[in-house]
C-alpha cells in the first residue's frame, strides 16, 4: 500500500494531514531528530516541530535526550486504535443527546428518544420547563416501578414539583406506593384515582400540554417524548376518558 493511502487512513482517525504525515514517518524512521523526520515528511522542520508536540500530547510519540540531540519515536499501531476506541467510548456517551435531538418532521413535530435510567433523568430535568401555574399535568403509572428506577432522584422531583402549582391528577396501579402519595394527596397538590387492583403497568406516562412523555419501566428502560399536537391531545382525551370512568 502506498504511504499516500496510509495517510488517508490515519486521517480518518482523526490526525491532521501533517500529524499523518509525521507519525507515519517517525514510525518508518525509528528514533530520529525533526530534521530527519521532517524531511522524510516532506514538511518544515519548524512544522515537524510542532506537530511532533501535539502527538506528545495524544501518546503518539515519545522523546528521550541523547548527548546534544533530541530524539522522537512513534508509538506502535496499537496506540492509534487505543485512540480509535476511546473516541468511540466518548461517542457512545453522547450518542442517546445526539438522538434525543433528532427531529422527524422539524417544525412543531417531533419525537425524542432517551436510554438508559440517566436518559429518564435527563427528560425529567426539564419536564418541568416552560409549564405555568395552572397548567395540567397528569400521570398513569405503576409509581412503586417508576420509583424503583431511581426512588431517591424521583422523590425530589416529585417534593420540586409542587412549587409549580400544576394542575396534577394521577391514576395509578393500585399499589403500596400509590396509596402513600394518596394519603399525603394536599402535601403533594396531586389528586390521585386508582386503576383496577388487576391492571398491571410497564410504561409511565406523563402529559403536559405540549408533551406526551412515555417511559418504559422494564429493562431496556428508555423514555419517549413526543410533541405533537394531535398525539398530545389524543392522549388528554383518553386520560379524561379514564378519570372519569374511575371512581
């Protein structure tokens, strides 16, 4: 393979033409001076330079101080796929923020989607956003498996949630959780019904008036938020369909 090609790989690792150009040539040369590895590089000594302190500073290369002279060596091939693997562990961190930004339609339509119990909490950071004193916000839940993801985070929000005022209605499955936020219904400003003791919930779901948020409860925990209008009020027809059914 030409050394051309190679430089073209190496870039695709996310190396500079230069820092291609340079490591590669350190790697051929073995320990070398920059004059050498620059003109085997075909670039400026103050260039090679430079770009021989960038690849310190990524463990490309190593310098050791012989007599009067400064010499570099290339680490082996294995480095750059060690660097390879790390960008991919750091967008693989990014990657459910990535998605959650992904709009299907643009304008006022889209869908969001969120993995993992972190992407539930960072949905519920700011769930709350933009809602005013008054506005509905209702729940159908299995609150002892919403808790149970993360009870002491959930907790605090649901303590949070009360400085907004909301107008909070819950129906919940009927368990030792539900009742417990039935009890202290004034303390929370929620107003809570029950479903049928025979009714068993995977997914939560909260609307708002401009989201419909679905979290799946279950592993693989992942949440959905949807902003449409149709859906959303879709969704509040069917949940006063249900309030008002239940006792």
């Amino acid at each position: 393979m030409k050394k051309i090609d190679f430089i073209s790989y190496i870039q695709d690792l996310g190396l500079s033409e230069n820092e291609s150009k340079v490591y590669l040539s350190s790697l051929s040369l073995g320990p070398a001076t920059v004059l050498k590895i620059a003109k085997e590089a075909e670039i400026k000594r103050t260039t090679a330079y430079s770009v021989l302190e960038t690849l310190k500073l990524r463990g490309l290369i190593i310098n050791e101080v012989k007599g009067l002279k400064t010499l570099y060596t290339a680490e082996g091939p294995e480095k750059l796929e060690q660097i390879f693997e790390q960008k991919k562990d750091r967008f693989k961190k990014v990657l459910p923020e990535l998605t959650a930004m992904y709009n299907l339609k643009g304008g006022e339509s889209f869908i969001k989607y969120y993995e993992g119990v972190q992407g539930v909490r960072t949905v519920y950071d700011h769930i709350l956003d933009g809602l005013k004193p008054g506005d509905d916000y209702v729940v159908i839940s299995d609150m002892e498996k919403f808790l149970s993801m993360d009870r002491d985070y959930f907790t605090k929000f649901i303590e949070n949630r009360v400085k907004y005022n909301l107008n909070l209605r819950a129906i919940l499955q009927d368990t030792s959780d539900a009742h417990y936020y039935k009890e202290i219904e004034r303390n929370t400003t929620m107003t809570v019904k029950f479903l049928p003791k025979d009714t068993v919930l995977s997914a939560n779901m909260v609307i708002t008036p401009h989201r419909v948020i679905i979290t799946q409860m279950a592993a693989p925990i992942m949440t959905v938020v949807i902003e449409n209008r149709s859906i959303v009020q879709m969704q509040k027809e069917q949940f006063e369909i249900m309030w008002n059914a239940l006792n």
